[in-house]
C-alpha cells in the first residue's frame, strides 16, 4: 500500500533495440523532440507513464461537473493532480531546468506567480510540486494550486493558470 499517501506516479520511457543507429535511438527516446535530450533540457517527451491510486483511501467520485463529496477524498482532483505529474511537473529533466534551489524560475510561471508576479514561485521541500498553501486562479477565482502538494477530503481541485504555466515551461 502507498501509507498515507493518496497516489504516486511516474514517467513512463521508451526504449529501442536498434542498438547500431544512436541517431535512429535518440529520435525514439525523445519522441522526435531533441530539446527533450538536450542539457539542459527545455522540453519533455514522456511515453505515457503510470499512476497508481491508494486503495485504502476514502475516495469520492463525483464528476467533473458535481461538487466533490464531503469527508471523501476528490477522486477527480487526485487523477488531474497525477497526470499533471505525468506530464512531467516535478518529474521531467525540462522540470529541473527551471528549479534553483527552493524555487521555480520558469518564465511563464513567474508571470503566473500571483502572490509576486515576476517573481520565482516557491516549491516544497521535495521540489516537486508548488510550496504548502500555494494559491492561483482558476477562470478568476482563487484557488490552491492543483500542483500543491496536499489536498483536504472534500476538496476540488482544477489546474490553476500557474499549473498550466509551468506545463508551458517545461514544454509542452
């Protein structure tokens, strides 16, 4: 089981067996997308990845539409929080690019920074998600960060325009 935690995932990679051609193995592995194996690198080519989901967890499934289901943990908001992860916030080298030691200093996110706009958005102690408390806005309504790395039962999380800034960041 994954203990207290609600989900884990990762990136998933690719890998070929024509050995003889690195030109040929690099276009795979990077899904013709060479700043992805550049350093540092400025893009992230994931082939697909995984998530699994903590099954002793209370787990609300209400849809995207419905409000999420009191005392339960958002089903919706965990799965959108793990595939931002696939995605490669806080996972792809494009990610590590832009982190100086406790902030994230991509340029789209900076702009997004709503408590300093400009300024570097601080990240948790991990460096993979924003820092504890983080708010944005999600269609001009404050919000915490669906990249924040905590979520109450009861809670529904939507990606905030820094979370998307940062998907842009890391070049998607």
């Amino acid at each position: 089981t994954l203990g207290s935690t609600l989900a884990q995932s990762s990136l998933g990679s690719a890998r070929t067996f024509s050995f003889n051609d690195p030109v040929f193995n690099e276009v795979v592995e990077t899904r013709g997308q060479p700043s992805a194996g550049a350093t540092p690198a400025t893009d992230v080519a994931p082939w697909g990845g995984s998530i699994g989901f903590n099954i002793d967890t209370n787990w609300g499934y209400a849809g995207p539409d419905e409000p999420p289901e009191p005392g339960k943990f958002d089903f919706f908001s965990v799965a959108m929080h793990e595939i931002a992860h696939v995605l490669g916030i806080g996972t792809a080298d494009s990610w590590d690019t832009w982190v100086d030691g406790g902030q994230f200093t991509g340029p789209s996110a900076m702009a997004a920074n709503l408590s300093s706009p400009g300024d570097p958005v601080g990240l948790s102690g991990s460096r993979d998600h924003w820092a504890e408390g983080t708010m944005n806005l999600v269609d001009g309504q404050a919000q915490e960060a669906a990249m924040d790395p905590t979520i109450s039962p009861g809670t529904r999380k939507w990606l905030t325009d820094l979370d998307i800034a940062a998907l842009t960041d890391i070049g998607w």
